[in-house]
C-alpha cells in the first residue's frame, strides 16, 4: 500500500491530476501540498535547494524564488544566465530578469549590463518605484543607485566561445540556434537555457522569477520572453502560475505564460494548460519552429505541477518537503 507522501509526491510530479483529486476527495487538506518549488531543467536542482532554505523555515515564496534564481546568476558555468552567459554579437552580455508576487505586484528589467544579479533589481522595480519595467542604461543607473556594484560578466570561457562563433558562423543571430545545437550534440556544456521558478510556501502563496542572459549572439538590445509579464513568467494567486523557457519570440506570440494560467482557471490541469499553450503555438507557427526548443512549467494553486514541450528533452526540477525530482516533459513532436 503506498503511503500519503510517496502518493502525494507522486500526484505532483507525474500524471497528476487523477491522484490529487483522489486525496482532495478523502479531504486530506491542501497544505499537505506545500510547500514546494519547481524550476526549468534539471541542473536546477540547486537553485531549488537555495529557495528551499526559505521555504522549508516557514518563508515567503518571494524571497525564496529569488534566493534560487540566484543561484544560476551568479554561476561562470552556467551560460544561459546572468555572469558567464554568452554574449550579443557584439561581445557584449545583457540581462534579463522578472519577479512576480501573489498580489499582482510585479518587476522587471531588460538588457541591462555590468550586474551579476539581474533578479534583485527586478525585485527593486517592483518595490521602489511605480513602474514595472527598467531597460537598459535606466535599469543600470538604478541598480547602481541602490548599492549595487558594476562588474564585468563576461568570463574568459563565455569570451573564448563568442570568439569561435565569430569565425565560424554568420554575424547573424539567426544563425544561433544551428550552432548552440551542434555544441549541445557535441556534448557542450551549454546543455539548458532560462531559470523560471514558481514557489509555494506554507501560507498558500505563489510567486514566480524568471532570469537569463537571452539568445547567445543575438542582436544588441533583443530581448526575449524572460522578463515581459504574461510571456515568460504570469502568476494568478487565485488559480496557480506558469514560466517558459526556450524561443522567447515564440512564446510572446501567444503570451505563453498568461495562456497556461488561464487554462488552469478554466478547469484545466497544469500539465493540461502547458499542452494547450504548446498546441496554439505550434498551430499558429507549424513549419516555421520545428527546428526550436520551447518549454512550460506550471503550478497550480493546490500544489499539483505539470510541464510540457514542443520537443523531447526538456526537463525541470521539483523539491518536496519529502525530497526532489527531475522530471521529464513530455513533449509535442515525438
């Protein structure tokens, strides 16, 4: 006979919905499902056990989401966010970062350079000023207003990269995501792409962040899906709340993280409305994305999650009161 935390855990993070509603039904409260915390692709599992610290001592899924997003940012291996990300096609590394709370409060900035951690000025946009958005020049000149310090976050390695492409790629973005899966076939360490994380902590509060240093070698000043509210990252405290990761033009299109929130709050389960985004995109966009990588995570305000992409491969980390998991996506075109 299973026990209700292997059957609890095993609602959240597999098939999901017919189990969670078996306990629901058996009125097992809901805070049995929380807290938790979940996050886009497997080597995120320790930005999950930075978010868990807060969480597991009672605290608020806002701090603890960006605690973990950190975790990433400030890591010269991962290249994908914040220090060591690779740059533009002009050499130079732009940041990208959203945070999202249960009250609708929300920050953001975009192309912002010289700041290991992106997420924290997001926070402070949110917290200090009547905007949502800082780009650019006006992002830096706030962040180092308020006490942060201004840093190269170009690494030797990132560098060494950005050089290779130069001379064996078109100075084009488009050529990108041909090149950036060639280096992952040949076993290169850029092997994930954008942190999303969702939390829930023990008062029933979600919250969300997103951060990345966007698409290698893009053109000066793109900005992707990451940090723009209802695309990359869309918290509903009433009915749950999804981020994105992959093509952020992609999941613009259909406002990717706002459609799986309103998939949740008409009946659908998280894993359900990531599919449902996933199919509307493809539909919209078919013949013209078979060659890029788009991924949804979601997470419902009963604590249940569920993910789904457009390609096989992608994955997202999970952390329970009684453990963690990867977890495997299942994905559009097989």
């Amino acid at each position: 006979m299973i026990n209700r935390r292997k059957f609890l855990r095993h609602s959240l993070c597999a098939a999901g919905a017919t189990l969670l509603a078996a306990e629901l039904r058996a009125g097992i409260p809901l805070a049995a499902a929380r807290p938790l915390v979940i996050s886009t692709w497997a080597p995120n599992v320790k930005a999950n056990a930075a978010a868990w610290e807060i969480l597991a001592k009672g605290g608020k899924a806002l701090d603890a989401v960006e605690k973990g997003v950190m975790v990433p940012e400030a890591d010269p291996e991962d290249t994908s966010v914040g220090y060591g990300g690779l740059p533009d096609r002009d050499g130079r590394v732009t940041l990208d970062a959203c945070i999202m709370d249960e009250k609708g409060n929300c920050g953001s900035v975009m192309c912002l350079e010289h700041i290991v951690h992106p997420v924290q000025v997001a926070r402070l946009v949110m917290e200090k000023t009547p905007h949502v958005v800082l780009v650019g020049d006006g992002a830096l000149q706030f962040a180092l207003a308020n006490g942060f310090k201004k840093e190269n976050l170009l690494t030797a390695s990132s560098e060494k990269i950005w050089k290779e492409w130069l001379r064996t790629s078109k100075y084009d973005p488009g050529d990108t995501m041909k090149y950036m899966k060639e280096k992952r076939s040949a076993g290169g360490k850029d092997n994930h792409d954008t942190i999303g994380m969702l939390a829930l902590d023990a008062m029933g509060n979600i919250s969300g962040a997103c951060s990345t240093s966007g698409m290698a070698f893009k053109l000066h000043g793109r900005v992707g899906d990451s940090p723009i509210i209802g695309a990359g990252l869309f918290v509903d405290n009433e009915v749950g709340a999804a981020t994105a990761t992959g093509v952020g033009e992609e999941v613009i299109r259909i406002c990717g993280a706002h459609t799986v929130v309103e998939a949740m709050r008409y009946g659908k389960s998280p894993k359900e409305a990531c599919k449902l985004a996933v199919e509307r995109m493809y539909k919209l966009r078919k013949g013209s994305i078979e060659d890029k990588q788009i991924g949804f995570i979601a997470v419902n305000i009963a604590g249940e999650t569920g993910a789904y992409s457009l390609k096989e491969g992608f994955t997202y980390a999970c952390r329970f009161s009684d453990g963690l998991d990867v977890v495997r996506s299942a994905d559009y075109l097989i």
